[in-house]
C-alpha cells in the first residue's frame, strides 16, 4: 500500500491547524492505569502463525521472518488458542533457532473459551490473570492457529485486556491471510469489508451474500469472508447462484502453500467454468468479491 | 485468526449439499482466456515491502520472510510504484541474498500514473503492456512503496490485467500495517471495514467520522483509515472531536519500527490524556475505531 499515495496538491500542512483536543471528560479510569509502572511491565508480543494449518507444512521461514523466529524462540510465557499445536509450532521454531528453555518448561495457557451453550461473555479477570507474566514484567507471546494473532480470533479480548492494564502491545510482522488474498484479488484494495463467516441455513445465505453485494456496489467496497474450509464448496457454490453476473469474485485457495492458487474473474465466467472448479475440502480459503 | 475456530456442532458436511452451479452465462471471454497456453507464461509474484518508508531502515530480516528476500533477489523484472525505492529495496535484498542479476541490468517498469488533472481511467493496455514479461514466460514482481502491494495502492489494476489474461498470481507472505493495527487494537477482528482515506475539508471530515461511527454501531464494525503521516495529528485531533466518549479508539504509529507504539482505549480516555499524545508527521499511522 502506498502511505503517502495522494497527490501532493490535496495536502495542507497539519501546521497550520489548530488542535481541538482538549483535557476533558473522565478522567478516572485513565488516572488508574496511569499510575501503574508500566516500565516494570513485560511486553504483549503478537506473534504470527503460519497458513499451513491441516495442511502438509511449509517451511517457517518461508512466511515469517528470522527476527520473529528469534522472538518467539527467546519467549518462555504464552497465551494460545491451542496449547497443543503452539507446542508443534515451538518445535518448528526450534529447529532454526533454538528455544531458550526446554519445550517442556514453558509456560503455554490456553485462552478461556465459552462455556458450551453459553453466549455469556468470558469474565474480564480471566482475561486480566492471562497477562500475569507480563504484570510481573515477562514478555508475553499470543499466538492463534494461523496467521495474526487477535485478527477474527478470542485473542483480541486478550489484546483489549493488556490496554486496559497497561500492558504494551507490539505486533510482530507476519502475514494475514485475509490481506494476501484482497492484494491477490486485484479487487478493490482502497476499501474493503471483512465479514467473518455467512449464515449456515440455505436461505439465509443467499440473503446475506446478496445484502453484501448491495453494500459492494452502495460502498464500492470490496468484501471478504471465509467459511471452515469443508464447506468452501457449498461457499463458491452459493456465491455463484446469488451474485449478479457482472460481480468480480475471486477465491484464494491454500494461500503460501505450494498448491495454492487465486482466481478472479466475473460470476459470468465462473458460472460458464461450471463444475470444472474444485475447492479442496482441507485447505482454508478467503472469498472477496466485488459489485460491477 | 481460526479459520476452523468455529464450534462443530454447527458443521453441517459439504458433501449432503447439491452444487447450484450449472454452465451457464457468456463464455467468449473465459474461452478466450483459457485458449492461451498458460504453461508458458510466467507468475505474478506480489512481493511485500517494509514498513520503514520515510523512517530509519530496519533490517529486512526482521519483517520479510528469507523465502521472500530470495524470491526478490532471483528476479529480473519488476512493475512498481517508484523505480528509484525499488532499487533501493533490491540493495537491501542484495545484502543478504545477492541478486541474479546486477542491479542495472534489471528491467523495473513503473506503474502507469493518472495524468495530472485528468480523472480518466488509465486504458486497459497500458496494464496489459505491463505484463509483457511474464506473457513471455519470465516471472514478474510487483511491489509498492510499503507493505503488500496491491492492497490501497495502484497495483491492483496490474492484479486484475493479470488475471484477464491468465497471468497466475501469488501473492507472498508479508505483513501488512492495516492487519497489524487492526491485531494489536484489540477491537473487534471479527468485522472490519477499511475505509482508506478521509475528506481534507474539515466539516466534511468531521462529518465522515460520525457517518463511520454510526455503521460501527450498526454493524459491530471496526473501522480502519488511514492518513498522510504529516496530518496525523490533525487527524486524531478530528477523530477525538467528532467521537462519542464510549467509542474505543486505537492509534498504531510505526508499526514495525523500534519507535512504534500501539494505543487503545476509549475517546474519553483519549480526550483526558489531552495533548500529552504527539503523533511523529512523518511515521505512518493507523487509526482503528469501534463504537461502544
């Protein structure tokens, strides 16, 4: 993306603009956190995942760079949506760079999930007791299954607890499958929706993707979602008989693995392909499309 | 993010759904396309670049894949946004994993740019003209200023040239400083729009941040934009006037940089701080918000 894309004649200089900010409103909720010493604080460290998940794995450093496999060697304190596969992926750390404890003496908590059947949200100090490392001045890895940590995952309330306690948030670089695919869409790049995952029943679907459609076209927004990659044929598949035949649609299928693929093309030709596209039922995939 | 992170009881298998999907619609231009011989051509690689544009340099290694510094290095033609930073870029590549080619022998074509003024789309030939290497089998680069190209940057129109005419594309593994904010807001990475730039005009703008704000609401949407670094503090300055105190707002700035820094809390909070934030004018920044 271009940060300074814009021609330079739109610009005025921010010089020359008063500052409307001024100390008002509450202030108690701030003053607290302000009296932490944050300096005697370890570090929230997002760490990136690979793609490869229920995939044959690829090579670490083929998707995330050296320095992050150099942190996350050195962390000895985790925060991960599955202790188990977070081990697997240390293992793979450490066969580059290797880890500074045992694999056996880290320390790996799994996030709280919610109780089955319950929409009842996870209470803010089981959030808060997650960064007890990090209070006590460690740094701190959260890692999700693939990809950025707190992007479409639990991580983010994990992430919102360390602002609130003053805990110092750094994302590390790494990929996200969701931007590999917009930038592999040559869709619309300058605004874009993601909509996590569609209703499952039929009908209400077929609503939805068109609903998201109007607000393409409304917006001139891109949209994007994803669906558990066993039901990515039933996804192209009504997409397909929802959207208009001049939408753009493209799917990004196993994205950084070597069978992967992009396609994007007008509904009309993906129709005219017919049954000749096949989408694996083991590897994720991202949907973007966007009104003609 | 959990591409299989939703619960299992609400699976319901691909393979008990009928495929809608029937050959239908105009297929000249989907025939024309698939009667090139695609083996013959070569792929476009969408390589990503550091975030350090207009900062101090980072070592590549600590944000690109060695994978991607190799693919870069192996390359002998190149579309991008600037000439003169991508050789800059390839010195860098070369510092770790020597080039194929000297640099001067390498062809790197620029973009094609709107003419000063004109509003007119740049004809479809140009892109097309773009891509003469990997119609002829080489494999062709494209990178922008900062991040994934192709993502709020020109090179999407090169993308979708590409596909039109076969061209496979794949997108490398790379970071982009929208995902990473959005990550390290802890906002909601569930929904999210990203909505590029604002109106310079100030009632405009002020106007347009309340207009997002209400989609938020109504849509439990985060929304992400972006501003040219010397106006970011005008920027947040509107952000926090035009907000509701309840609304939580994120600022990431240099992302990736040993100067970077992530915030999140609410507008009240952020207006009690007053002007004790001071955003550098000339570090990239992302702001991230999500009515309360």
């Amino acid at each position: 993306m271009s940060p300074q894309g814009r021609p330079e004649g739109e610009y005025r200089s921010a010089q020359h603009e008063g500052n409307p900010v001024t100390p008002q409103g509450p202030k108690s909720e701030y003053a607290i956190a302000a009296q932490q010493d944050s300096s005697a604080s370890g570090t929230l460290l997002l760490v990136p995942n690979t793609l490869d998940l229920g995939a044959a794995e690829v090579d670490l450093q083929d998707v995330l760079p050296l320095a992050v496999i150099r942190r996350a060697a050195g962390l000895r304190y985790w925060a991960a949506e599955d202790a188990r596969s977070t081990r697997a992926f240390l293992k793979r750390v450490d066969a580059i760079v290797p880890l500074g404890v045992p694999l056996q003496t880290l320390d790996i908590r799994e996030l709280p999930r919610p109780r089955k059947g319950s929409r009842e949200a996870i209470p803010a100090q089981e959030w808060h007791a997650l960064l007890a490392p990090a209070l006590q001045g460690h740094d701190l890895g959260l890692i999700s299954e693939a990809g950025l940590p707190a992007v479409a995952d639990p991580g983010a309330a994990l992430v919102a607890a360390a602002h609130a306690a003053s805990v110092p948030v750094l994302p590390l670089a790494g990929a996200s499958s969701l931007l590999l695919a917009l930038a592999a869409s040559g869709l619309n790049g300058q605004s874009f929706a993601f909509v996590g995952y569609l209703p499952q029943e039929s009908a209400a679907r077929l609503a939805r993707i068109r609903e998201l459609e109007g607000m393409s076209r409304r917006l001139a927004q891109a949209q994007l979602l994803i669906e558990t990659p066993y039901r990515n044929g039933a996804m192209l598949a009504a997409l397909l008989e929802a959207l208009a035949p001049t939408t753009r649609l493209s799917v990004s299928c196993g994205l950084t693995l070597p069978s992967g693929w992009s396609r994007s093309e007008a509904v009309a030709q993906w129709r005219a392909r017919g049954v000749g596209v096949v989408m694996p039922d083991r590897v994720p995939a991202v949907f973007v499309f966007a009104a003609g």
